[in-house]
C-alpha cells in the first residue's frame, strides 16, 4: 500500500475576482522511502497541493473542496479536525518551506527552537531535548554544533538555516517529508550539499520525500517518481526515467524543449510560447490546448481525459490524442 494516496484533489482560494482552483482533480501516490518530484510553472498549483496536506495555508483564504489525501495507517487528513492534524504535523508529516526565515523564529536561540519541536509531542526533559537538538544538528552536518545551539537564526547563513530547518523536520522522524523548493533561495553549490543531504536522510532511514522544484535537472538527479503539473492539475506522471525519457504529455514535451543546455546552446531553447490560463475561469477541454501545437478541435471541449496508461502501465498521461508526433515540442 502507498504511504500517501491523494485522490481527486481540489483546493480553492477565494479573493475578490472569484474562486481560483488551484488544485482542480490532482492524485498521485507516494510510495515508502520514495523521493517524488512535482515540478510546473509558476502558478500551477505545486504549493497549493502540498500545502492541503497539512492545511497549511498560512491565513490564506483557502479550502479543502473535495477528494482525499490518504496517510496509510492515519487515515483521510482532507476530513482531519485541526486538533487530529497537529498531531500528524511534524511527527509524521513534516514541512519545509522554500525561506527558512519564514519557518524560524527571528527572537529564539536555534537549540531551543528545534527543543520545543522535540518537547510540543514527546515528555522529555530540558535538558534531553537539548541533548536531542545537538544531535540532529549533527546529523544534518552542521558544523561545531554546540556553537551553533546558542546562535538566532540572523547569525547564520543561508544554507545553515535551511539545515536547521530541516533538522526540525527531521526531529520527530516523519514518515514523509513535503519539501516545497527547498533550495531555491539558495545559491547553487549549497543547493547540491542541501540536496545530498535529503537523499542520505532518505537512504538511512527510508523516509519518503516530495520534493516540488522547478529545476528538472534536480528531479533527474534525486527523484524516483514524478509528477508534472498544469494549470491546477497533474498531466503526467511516472518513474522519473519514463517521464523525462519518453514524456507523453505535449506540456512535458514542451516543458523539456523550454530547458536551456538540452544541447549546451542557449540559442536552442524553444520557451513555450503564451502563457498558462487564469484558474478562476480556465478554458474548458484540455487546459494547455491553447498552446499545444498539437491540439484539435476536441481538445478545447467537454472534459480532458483521465490520467491513463499508454504501455508502461506505471506511465500515466492525460491527453486526448494517442500518438503527439515524436518531435520535441
Ligand atoms: N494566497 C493566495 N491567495 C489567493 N490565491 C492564491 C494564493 N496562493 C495561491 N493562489 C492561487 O493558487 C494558484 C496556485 O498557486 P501555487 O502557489 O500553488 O503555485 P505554484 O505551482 O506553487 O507556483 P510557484 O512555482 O510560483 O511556487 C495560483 O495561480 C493562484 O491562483
Ligand atoms: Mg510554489
């Protein structure tokens, strides 16, 4: 059985425009001591889908409209009371937002505040929780540890907050980890160590990670399994090799031609041209039919396909037409 089923997904957000489906019929499953890629443009819906995990909106106006978000053995956390879900939180999902200034408290020594994570579910003493703080700084290898516990988050950099970030995560050893761009305000050599780091944390104890990114090469490097996203839905799924090596959707195939380096020249990126649809009022039919150049007249009508099998039967796609001539976008 899979560690997290999320099924028919929808999450909306109100404003004054309307309802914005972020989240409009997204499932995938999350199997144990996997590491799952979700990756899309801007806007998509990647955040939207991981943060209704654990309701974690942040004072957005939003809502949980329908669908499932199964953890195996803990039950449907879309019909959780906020009291069932704080005890789920951290102990056995846990978060890791893109800044980790927004995650850490500004005015507490970073020891005390990976403590109290330890101290808010487990009956420890003061001092077993520092005890507990040291060590998982030390797992996440940050460096003259006993330094650190005493420092506030302004006195390190950005890659050690991250780190203590995830030692918070870490503390109360989650079975799934949600990493939303973990490293994307990072710079590059502390995006790999940060990465790396995941991935041995996974090794070592088997911890299943969703890892939402928009760098495909990252998904290549650490991911098993994947999702690609548009406009609040997911179009194609499947092992990381299947997806980046024979992608069925003509989004992936796009999203593929749009990255820069696929043979070393700039001048051979090929961005996809327009922009994704506003998710108040998205057109109807296939949502990237207005700028797939393989679309036809009944892509843009009734409902688009279900996520279906096209051979490999792990290998999902949902568009219309059975054979998207094999040419990159
Ligand atoms: N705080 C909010 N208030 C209102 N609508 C929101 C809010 N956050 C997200 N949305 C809506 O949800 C959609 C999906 O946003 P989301 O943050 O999930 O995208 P994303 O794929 O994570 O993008 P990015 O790659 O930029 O992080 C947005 O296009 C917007 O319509
Ligand atoms: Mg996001």
């Amino acid at each position: 059985m899979s560690l997290l089923s999320i099924r028919d997904l929808r999450t909306e957000f109100s404003g004054p425009a309307g309802i914005a489906r972020a989240v409009d019929g997204v499932s995938f499953d999350v199997e144990p001591g996997e590491i799952f890629g979700i990756v899309g443009e801007s806007g998509c819906g990647k955040s939207a889908t991981c943060r209704s995990i654990l309701h974690l909106f942040g004072g957005a106006p939003a809502r949980i409209a329908g669908g499932e978000i199964l953890l195996e053995g803990t039950g449907d956390l879309a019909r959780m009371t906020e009291r069932d879900l704080s005890r789920v939180r951290g102990r056995e999902v846990a978060f890791i937002f893109q800044d980790p200034l927004t995650a850490l408290n500004p005015t507490m020594r970073i020891g005390k505040q990976i403590a109290e994570v330890i101290r808010c579910h487990r009956k420890v003493s003061k001092a077993e929780a520092r005890a507990a703080a040291l060590e998982l700084l030390r797992e996440v290898q940050v460096t003259s540890p006993e330094r650190r516990l005493d420092a506030y988050p302004h006195e390190l950099s950005g890659g050690l907050r991250q780190r203590v970030v995830i030692a918070m995560a870490l503390a109360l050893r989650p079975r799934l980890i949600i990493a939303d761009e973990p490293t994307t305000a990072l710079d590059v050599t502390v995006q790999d160590q940060i990465l790396r780091l995941l991935r041995e944390r996974r090794d070592s104890t088997g911890t299943s990670i969703i890892l939402v990114t928009h760098d495909l090469g990252v998904v290549s490097q650490i991911c098993d399994r994947m999702a690609v996203m548009y406009a609040g839905r997911v179009v194609e799924t499947g092992s990381v090799r299947q997806v980046l090596d024979t992608p069925l959707h003509p989004y992936t195939r796009a999203l593929l031609a749009a990255l820069p380096g696929q043979t070393g020249r700039e001048r051979d990126l090929t961005p996809i041209e327009g922009s994704p649809p506003g998710l108040i009022s998205p057109p109807p039919g296939c949502r990237f039919a207005p700028r797939c150049r393989f679309a036809r007249p009944e892509c843009a009508v009734g409902q688009p396909p279900a996520l279906h099998p096209r051979g490999e039967t792990a290998h999902l796609d949902a568009c219309i037409l059975t054979e998207v001539p094999d040419v990159l976008a």
